[in-house]
C-alpha cells in the first residue's frame, strides 16, 4: 500500500511539473516596475505618485520622484542600496517631491555607492539646497552613525536639451523634449536595456519629439487623462476653470496616447499617471475602451507595483 501510493505521489509530481514550468513567469534581463501611478500633486488613496524603476543585474535606475518614492521601492522588494540613477522628467512637486529624500533615505539605509542625478534645471541648486536644509541630519548621522560623507555620494547632471544622457554596461538612455506648457524644458526618456527598449513620456500632450524617440520601442508608458471625468475633477477645485485649461493644454487624452503608440510603433502601452486618478476610481475597461480603437497592441493599465 505504501509502495503504491509512493509511485501515485511520484506520478502527480511528474503530471504537475511541466505545468508549473509553463505558468512561471519568463525572466527578463530588465525588470520594470511601476511604484507610483496617480497624476498630480495631491495624495490619493488608490495610487502613489509618480515614480518607476528599471532594474537591471543590482542596479535600480528611477524615473520621477513623487512623494513615497523609497517607501515603494521597499514594498517592491527592491534595495535602496542598489540605487545607481534618478532621472527627473520636469519640474512639477508630483515628479520631484521626493527627489532629496529618495537620496537621503537610500543613504540611511546603507548605501554607499555614487548616484547621478539627471534632469532639468534648477536640479543642481535643489540639491544643494536640500543639503543644506538636511545638513544637520547628516552631519549628526556622520559622526553618530559613521556613516559616510553623503554629498560626495551624489553627482549631479543638468539636462536641457535632447538627445543622448547616459550610457553604462547596462542601458543606454536618451532624452527628447516634449510638450508640458507652461513647464520648459520636460523630457521623456528612452531605456535601451540588454533585452528590451523602454520609453517614459513624462508629462506631456501629443508630442512628435516623443513619437520618435519611441520608434519601435517595446514598452511605451505615457501618461493618461480622461475627458469625460474632467468636469467631475475641476468641480472639486476652486480654480477650476485655470485647472482645466491647464489639462487640456498639458496632457494627453486616452483617445491621443492610442494615436501616440500607433504612431511610434510600439509593442506595449502601459498607462500611467492617471488623471483623474482618485476617487471614485474610473474603472480599468474605461480606459481600455477609450484608448483601443486607436491602438491594436498591447495594453496594460497600469497600477501601483505592477511589474511588466
């Protein structure tokens, strides 16, 4: 009896494996992970701001610092430590707000490696006077703490125009600027990684810039904003007739980003940054229905720790 319950244990094992091989997820050389997906500046309960990662081998390069930014990268499961480069796509508190505290935080929690930081002017002088507000911060976890010298740990790259930013053994990044009124410049950035090419829009409205520098690419994401819901948002803000002006003159409507992906050729749309973005939350198939007539790829809405 035992023998033949052995050989019926041993039978389900060899029926179960090759199904457990099939549904494992493929392993990439690139990981992309999307830690904050909302848009704009106020906090909302269903998405963090926005913020993505490309990890490739240890190395995790950001892009966009909205606020929560190394909170996420923990829940993500991806070290701090492991930190190489922030990329700022513009100047907006929802991109940057967390820009110094990604840096300080990572080097609380042990990081010991340089980090450049690329990006649109004031990026230099927002760094010293991050410096200089956290100094005593630093200069008591120094001595206290033996930690190392944190200024020398950051370099920083002001970007202004287009064209290459950065090239190591793992990607190639390239920049274009795109369209954000009244915020000048704004980049999107194009990751060329071992196994894929991945672009971010940035903020932006329809942008030829971004339609070539996405030629071909694998994933795409860009930034996303419903029509219908505009009058929902703009009615909860008291500005809202400036407000409004403002989303139709900077952003880019689910029907656009469809075009934008046709155009540029890509593979996959990822949604990202969504406006609006609170509550009460639109629905996946919204999104879905508003962007695939224009686009016959793949589609992914994105949300918080998604991995693609």
């Amino acid at each position: 009896m035992d023998r033949r319950r052995l050989i019926a244990a041993g039978l389900a094992g060899l029926l179960a494996a090759p199904a457990a091989r099939a549904e494992a997820p493929p392993r990439r050389a690139s990981r992309l992970i999307l830690l904050g997906t909302g848009g704009g500046p106020t906090p909302k309960a269903r998405r963090s701001a926005p913020a993505s990662a490309i990890v490739v081998g240890d190395a995790a390069y950001v892009i966009d610092c909205g606020n929560g930014v190394a909170r996420q990268m923990v829940r993500a499961g991806i070290p701090l430590t492991s930190l190489r480069c922030v990329f700022i796509t513009h100047q907006h508190s929802d991109h940057n707000a967390d820009y110094g505290n990604l840096l300080l935080l990572s080097w609380a929690a042990d990081l010991a490696t340089l980090v450049d930081a690329y990006g649109p002017p004031p990026l230099a002088r927002m760094t010293d006077l991050f410096l200089e507000m956290n100094d005593y911060d630093i200069e008591t976890r120094i001595k206290d703490e033996g930690r190392p010298p944190f200024k020398s740990l950051i370099r920083v790259h002001e970007i202004s125009t287009g064209g290459p930013v950065m090239r190591d053994s793992r990607v190639t990044v390239t920049a274009a600027l795109v369209d954000h009124p009244p915020i000048t410049p704004a980049f999107a950035y194009r990751f060329d990684c071992p196994d894929r090419s991945i672009v971010f829009s940035g903020d932006t409205r329809p942008s030829a810039n971004l339609v070539r520098l996405a030629n071909g690419a694998d994933v795409l994401v860009h930034e996303v904003m419903y029509g219908p819901a505009m009058a929902r948002l703009a009615a909860s803000e008291p500005n809202a007739r400036t407000l409004l002006a403002h989303l139709r003159a900077a952003h880019t409507t689910a029907e656009e980003v469809g075009a934008v992906a046709a155009a540029a050729g890509v593979k996959t749309l990822v949604l990202n940054h969504f406006v609006p973005g609170g509550e009460p939350a639109i629905p996946d198939q919204v999104w879905l229905d508003a962007v695939r007539p224009h686009f016959a790829g793949r589609i992914i809405v994105g949300r918080d720790l998604m991995e693609i």
